[in-house]
C-alpha cells in the first residue's frame, strides 16, 4: 500500500482562508462531455500577508482561462495543477474570471455536476464543487451564488439552481436559459444545479407570517403520483420548525429532485435538495412502512438544515457533528412527534447500536468530532450522526425543553449567516442558561472515543427506608470522567414508579452514590430510561428481578432493553452449552408481555423480538457467527414452540381489511403481525409456510407483501423458490421494488444465498454505478454475517471483488464497503487468516483511492 499518511488534515492545523469569495456568478453550458463553465468570482483578502497568493481547489478539470479585473492573465502570473490553480500574486479587493471544461458524462464518482439518467445533478458535500470549478472549496468561504444555466430546450427543459428564479427565456431554436439567484450566503458545498426532462408535483405552504412559498417535488416523468406522501411530510415539517424551534422558511421557492443514482440519503443544498430517490417515492403498493417513515424523517432532517446547516454552518469540516448531530436530534424530535414516542425512541437506540456501537468498538472508531482525518467523505458516520445527536440529547436532557429553546434562539441570535465550531454551539446553550457550565461535558464527549462504560450496584435498607445506587464508570487511570444525566426509576410490584422527585440523577464523578428515602419495600431498579446516555450499562440483576422488569417497567425503552438482555444471555448459556434449558420463568414471563392487553401493538412487536445478532456480538470477544445465529434460533424457535397457540390466534386477530394508510396505529398492528408470522415461520412447519404463501399471495400492500416475501426468502419452504420467482416477475422492472428483491435475498442465511448473488451480478439486473443496488446487495450480504464470515472465505471474496472493482470509479461507495471487515480483530483464528488475505488483496489495488486506504489501513494497523 502506498503511504499516503502525508495527507493526513489535522484540526490543530486550522487557519483563516487568506482570501474569502463574496459573490459568484456562475454560467454552465449543458453538455454530456465536454460542459462549459464560465465563473466570475468578486474575491476579498482576510489576511494581513502582503501579496498572498490566491489558491482555488480544483479535481478533475480541464483549464481554458483565468482573467483578474478584465485582463487575462499570462502564464507566469498563475499556476494550474490537477490539485488547484494558484494566482501568484493576490490584492485586497479583485474580480477573477474562470473558463474550464468538464466532463460530466463520464463522472461517475457521483461528486460534482454527474448524470443520473439523462438528468444533470450535483453532489457537492463535502467538496464536490472544485470539480465543477476552481474555487476556494471550503465551508468557511460564504458567498452569494447566481448561476445562469444554458441547456438543449428539448433534452432538458427544466432548469434548477438554488434561491429564486429571476429571468429565464429562449437563446435559440435550441438553447434556454434560466438565471437563479440565492440571496443568502453559503459555503459552496450547498450548491446546485438540476436539468432534465422532469414531471413535478405542486403544492403551497402558508408560513405562519402569511408568506405563500411555491412547494415542488421533482422526478423521472410518470412517477408524480408517489411524491405526495414526500410533500404532505415536508408541510409537516415546516409546520413542526416553527412550532417547535419558531424557524420559518426563508426563500420563495423550497424544491426537491428524486435522482435514481446518488451516494448519499439526501443533501440539503439551499432551497433545492437532491434526495435519493429511494427517499421520495412511495406509495401503499410499491413502499412498505418503514419506507415511508424514513421519507418522512429524511425530508424533516433535510428541511431542519435550513436553519442548522445552511444558515450556521460548519467553519471546518472537523465540525461535521455541528450540523448533523443536531440536525438528527431535531429529525427524531419531528418523527418522535408524528409518531409513537415510546417506539421512535427504541428505534433510534436501536440504529444507534447496531451501527454506531461496533464503530466505536472497531479500529475506525473515533470522537464526534474528530481531531485528523485524510478522506473527509469517510466521516459521514454513525458516530458524526447518531453519537452526535445522542450528545444533543443530553443537552436537551440537562437542560429541560424550555432551557434548550433558550439555548437554540441564543445560537441564531449570536451566529446566523456565520461559519461556526461545536463549541460555538456549546456557548450559546450556556450563556442561555445562566452560565451553565458544559466545560466537563464538552471535554469528554466531544473529543473521546468509544462507549463508555457504567457499573451499577444498589442495595435496600430496609429498616432505614433507604435504597442507595452506587455507579462507577469504568475509566482509563487518568481519564476525566463524563458528565451526564441519567434516567432511573423505582418500579414498585404493581409496576407503579416510586416517586423519586428528579427523574434523571446527574452523574460527574467517577464514583457516584445516590440515596432515596422513604422507601417502603425493595423496589425494582430500572435504568437508563429512554437511553438518556449513550453507555453501555453493567448491572447484574437477578433472574425473577429482571423478568418482574420485563413483565411491568413502565417505560418502554427500559422494559425492551431488559428484555434484549435477558435473551442475550440465554444465547450466551447457549453458546456454552447447547444443551441449557430455557427458564420456564422467562417463557411464561414472554407470554405475559405477547398477551398484555396494556401494551399497544407497535411497543409489543418490539418487546417481543429477539436482539439482533449484532447485539450479542458486542458481548464477545472473539465471535462465532454461526453459533450466535443458531442460539437465537433456538431460543426463538422454544417460545414460538411453546406458545404456537397463542401466536396462531394473534396473527389472525392482527389480519384485516382496512384500507391502508401510514398511521401510528395500523403501522404498529402491521409490526406485531409481521413479529408474531416470523416466530410461527421459525417453527419450519409446512402449513405455516403455506399459510405465509397464501398471505404473500393475497397481499394489498407492500408492507405485507414484502413482509411474508421475506419470510419466505429467509426459509427452507418449498414454496421459497416460487415466491422468489413471482415477486420478480411483478417487480423487475421497478427500480425501487427490485431493491427489495435484492435485499431479500442478500440478508437470506440460506445455503444458496452466494450463488444467488453471484448469478444476479452476472444478470442484465445488476448496474454497478447504481449505489442503490450496491447497498442492496453487497452492504446488506457483508452484515448477513453467517454467510459473509463463512469458513469457505468465498463472503470475504465477494465483498473484495466489489470493493476492488468500485475504488477505480466511485471511491466513496468502495470506502464504505472496506468498513465491513471491520471485525478483523474479533473473528475466529481460523477466519482472519483467509480475511487478512481479502483485506491484503485490496491494500495492494495499485492506484488506490485515498477513501478505502484510509480504512483498509486502520483496519490492518
Ligand atoms: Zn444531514
């Protein structure tokens, strides 16, 4: 492997650009390979250096021209390299004229101006804009844009860009044009430019001043009928900003494009967000639910970033967790209020730990914000994310709601229009709130990585009265402990809480000691609520205590992390002993929670699922993936066998008839239907499977037909090959839905899962520049982990195949494939002899992308 540690940026490094761009103005002549860009760019120095030279990043361009104030400029006025096009000598105030070509036809890296189809977009995050044109490519350069677009009138007749549109008209027979002006300053990596033969849908928001703003959602013509459910959930959530945060929409105009090939979820450049179009289109027969409730949080998340994002932004891209991590605070906060609270926050955690918990257990881990990196685009992660909105919340937690508004007009009042730090952010909360003081909080969980850890003991008096919780967090010698707050509650027999007056304790010491007085009886100790921090929290419980929790814990994220942890241990007995038997306590207690009138569908569905695999791996040391796979099998399969009953008549309770809509209460029956048909299916019984086909068969949405598909795809019916084959034939030629197909059966553990995959790569199906379908396949195989860890080594093959094939056209997809051999260190002996062979096999790809290098060599260092 080439060293490429050179290149490593460090945030200690940090300085002032010597030069800032006030005004651009942009005109882009439209051409499949060879589009023409002329830039006009009103330039002012920040530096006191005398003379100071002008230096624009630059990727993959072709150079014509660079004039300063009218006079072009000679060859030994200026220098251009692949990297950047340096003027020699600066001034205080200049105008600089560019003209470069680009090829956008044959871009296929999905950073810059691309085409998807026979549409133009950009991807501009992180820094996609120097390979439109030289520019001083960096978010702390905030400028005004205008951008006139020339373009075949026939081939694209809409034209987009940020901001308002002011002018637009004919050139020729042939050519328009549209000129887009965007009065707000913003760094270049919000910029965009659309064009293509688009259908639209319109629609209109009333913004509680009386501003009537123009609402459009873009796509491929003949899919405008599967954009509603997008607009109905962007209204809601402008509604929701101003309620909530009091932030009102600010242009005329707010657009969304669907674009089939996209890297990203969605990117929220101003006023004209580009989305996946995975994203925007669903309707009840082609998206299931959880579909339309990742469009409704991602088009809340991307609206949200007006404000945080767009309007403050990032001074430096090691402050990423500044925009994200509270955007997806305020995405949760949205979803959480459009929905089931209780359920949304599980489902956070959820994602939480199976992505963001083996990162920071892994060799990628790092802090929210970290302090070096040498590929930017490998630190859109789980811990940039979804650690970073986890810190936000306990903000909000320490703070209480009504101290965090504060806190947040306290940020807008001082820093709106500027280019800011986390701990710009940090300040506002505080001096909102009386000085708060954050400066043990922001030390640790700003700049550390990996889960922290709480070891929980408490003890009863009962003469006293007093029930004290001792919580140590388990630190290096030296380390500054975390500060927190921590939710607890005292659950009485009847499943009542004790009143405890605060109902979080704060913890800041490395040794802490609570006391509650007025005790009667030994309560049950329920812990971390609502996941009030992001730890990992150690506390023995006794089996008829947590089983007593299980049945009764009032709140619903702590009665659900019981649960995961009472089935995790009885997969660990299994992996120590396959012959431990199941306590008859636990399979009465289960049937308790399946069968509890007082619990809603959605909570129950949950409740009574197994944790994930991933889930125990975090428990081991070394990982048997195939005995992980069958200990939750066996434990599965022994309810389900034990309360077949129960669950028969629950599943044909759960079928109706009603028409399908995305509302709380039928999406949490669909859950619990789908739950309960997956512990009947672990039973392998043959009327079962029928049963499933038959449902299949007759489904009227795609929540339950993807729902029984996907039983039956992961099972060893009869009927397996025949669904597979119908679902195709339905489906093919739906992009979206072929997805599904895909996914189905790269997560499948049966035997053929590799032949499978192997036979539909080889297939007119497969498109490799299509990041979709490399998600749908390789990154959904690579966490099918009985296959992907397979003691054949042919899954670590695949993925090397893939991540090999892909570093020479779309670095940013291979460098997210590399992230799977992530386990390296915790597989079997046996395994990482054949996985450092894959991962030594792409260590050696000879021109390889700084993205994968840069994870391939902390994986092997
Ligand atoms: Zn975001």
């Amino acid at each position: 492997m080439n060293s490429q540690d050179d290149k490593v940026k460090k945030l200690s490094d940090y300085k002032t650009p010597d030069y800032t761009v006030d005004s651009v103005y942009l005109t882009v002549e439209l051409s499949d390979s060879k589009t023409k860009v002329w830039s006009k760019l009103d330039i002012k120095k920040k530096t006191k250096e005398m003379n100071a030279p002008i230096i624009l990043d630059a990727n993959s361009l072709t150079f014509i021209s660079v004039k300063m104030d009218g006079k072009i400029l000679d060859n030994n006025e200026y220098q251009v390299t692949e990297n950047y096009l340096k003027i020699l000598k600066g001034k205080d105030v200049c105008v600089l004229e560019i003209e470069n070509y680009i090829d956008p036809a044959s871009n296929k890296t999905l950073e810059g101006l691309y085409k998807s189809g026979d549409m133009f977009c950009t991807q501009n995050e992180p820094e996609g804009f120097r390979r439109i044109t030289y520019y001083i490519d960096r978010p702390d350069v905030m400028a005004t844009f205008t951008t006139k677009i020339i373009a075949n009138k026939k081939l694209y007749p809409v034209l987009l860009s940020n901001g308002n549109l002011i002018e637009k008209g004919d050139l020729n027979k042939e050519l328009h044009f549209a000129v887009w002006h965007d009065p707000f300053r913003k760094p270049s990596y919000l910029y965009a430019l659309v064009a293509g033969d688009l259908g639209v849908i319109k629609g209109e928001y009333l913004t509680r001043s009386k501003r009537l703003i123009d609402l459009r959602i873009y796509c491929d013509k003949g899919n405008e009928s599967r954009c509603h459910f997008a607009l109905e959930s962007l209204k809601k959530a402008m509604k929701w900003d101003e309620d909530t945060f009091g932030l009102e929409y600010d242009l005329d105009i707010f657009m969304i494009v669907a674009v089939d090939s996209f890297n990203m979820g969605a990117m929220e450049n101003k006023g004209l967000n580009i989305f996946n179009s995975s994203l925007v289109l669903a309707d009840a027969k082609t998206a299931t639910d959880l579909q339309f409730q990742r469009i409704e949080g991602v088009v809340g998340h991307e609206y949200f970033h007006n404000y945080t994002g767009n309007r403050i932004t990032c001074r430096d891209w090691f402050q990423l967790t500044l925009k994200e991590g509270l955007t997806v605070f305020r995405d949760q906060e949205f979803s959480s209020d459009m929905n089931f609270r209780g359920v949304q926050r599980i489902q956070d955690v959820e994602a939480l730990r199976e992505l963001q918990f083996p990162e920071d257990q892994g060799p990628t881990k790092h802090p929210i914000k970290p302090s070096s990196y040498i590929e930017i685009n490998n630190f859109y992660t789980p811990t940039i994310y979804d650690k970073g909105s986890e810190v936000i919340r306990m903000v909000h937690t320490l703070l209480g709601k009504d101290g965090f508004r504060r806190g947040m007009d306290k940020y807008f009042e001082l820093f709106d229009g500027q280019a800011v730090t986390t701990n710009d952010f940090i300040h506002a909360m505080s001096v909102a709130n009386n000085n708060y003081d954050f400066s043990q909080f922001e030390q640790t969980w700003y700049h550390r990585a990996g889960t922290p850890k709480l070891e929980i003991k408490s003890s009863f008096d009962e003469g006293k009265g007093e029930f004290r919780i001792f919580i140590r967090q388990l630190l290096e010698s030296n380390e500054l402990p975390f500060h927190m707050p921590y939710r607890i509650g005292l659950v009485d027999e009847s499943g009542c809480d004790l009143d405890i007056k605060k109902d979080f304790v704060e913890i800041k010491e490395k040794e802490n000691e609570f006391v509650f007085k007025n005790i009667k009886r030994k309560p049950y100790l329920s812990l971390n609520r609502d996941f009030s921090a992001p730890v990992i929290s150690l506390h023995e419980y006794s089996h008829l205590d947590s089983y007593s929790l299980f049945k009764l814990d009032s709140n619903p994220f702590s009665r659900y992390e019981i649960g995961r942890k009472i089935a995790a241990n009885l997969v660990l007995d299994y992996l120590n002993n396959h012959d431990a038997v199941i306590p008859h306590d636990y399979i009465e207690a289960w049937k308790e929670v399946l069968m509890d009138k007082r619990v809603d569908p959605a909570t129950k569905a949950l409740l009574i699922s197994m944790p994930s695999e991933s889930y125990v791996h975090q428990l081991l040391e070394v990982v048997s993936y195939q005995e992980v796979f069958d200990g939750l099998n066996h434990v599965k399969k022994t309810l389900a066998q034990t309360h077949q009953n129960e669950l028969m008549d629950l599943y044909e309770q759960l079928k109706d008839d009603e028409q399908y809509q995305f509302i709380p209460k039928q999406v949490g029956r669909r859950d619990l239907k789908s739950e309960v048909l997956s512990y009947l299916m672990s039973l392998e019984d043959n009327n079962i499977f029928a049963k499933c086909y038959e449902d299949f068969e007759n489904a009227k949405n795609m929540t339950d037909e993807y729902m029984t598909f996907h039983l039956l795809v992961h099972s060893n019916s009869n009927k397996r090959p025949m669904a597979i084959e119908k679902f195709y034939n339905r489906w093919s030629k739906d992009n979206l839905v072929l997805m599904k197909w895909l996914s189905a059966q790269a997560s499948s553990p049966h035997a053929d899962t590799l032949d499978r995959l192997n036979k539909i790569i080889a297939s007119t199906d497969y498109d490799k520049t299509v990041p979709n379908m490399i998600r749908a396949i390789h990154r959904t195989f690579g966490r099918n982990y009985i296959h992907f860890h397979h003691p054949s080594g042919l899954g670590y093959k695949f993925i090397a195949d893939a991540i090999i094939d892909i570093d020479t056209f779309n670095p940013s997809m291979s460098s997210a494939l590399s992230k799977l051999f992530g386990d390296f260190k915790r597989v079997p002996a046996e395994n990482r002899v054949i996985m450092g062979k894959e991962i030594y096999r792409i260590s050696k790809i000879p021109k390889i992308s700084k993205n994968t290098y840069e994870i391939i060599s902390k994986i092997l260092s």
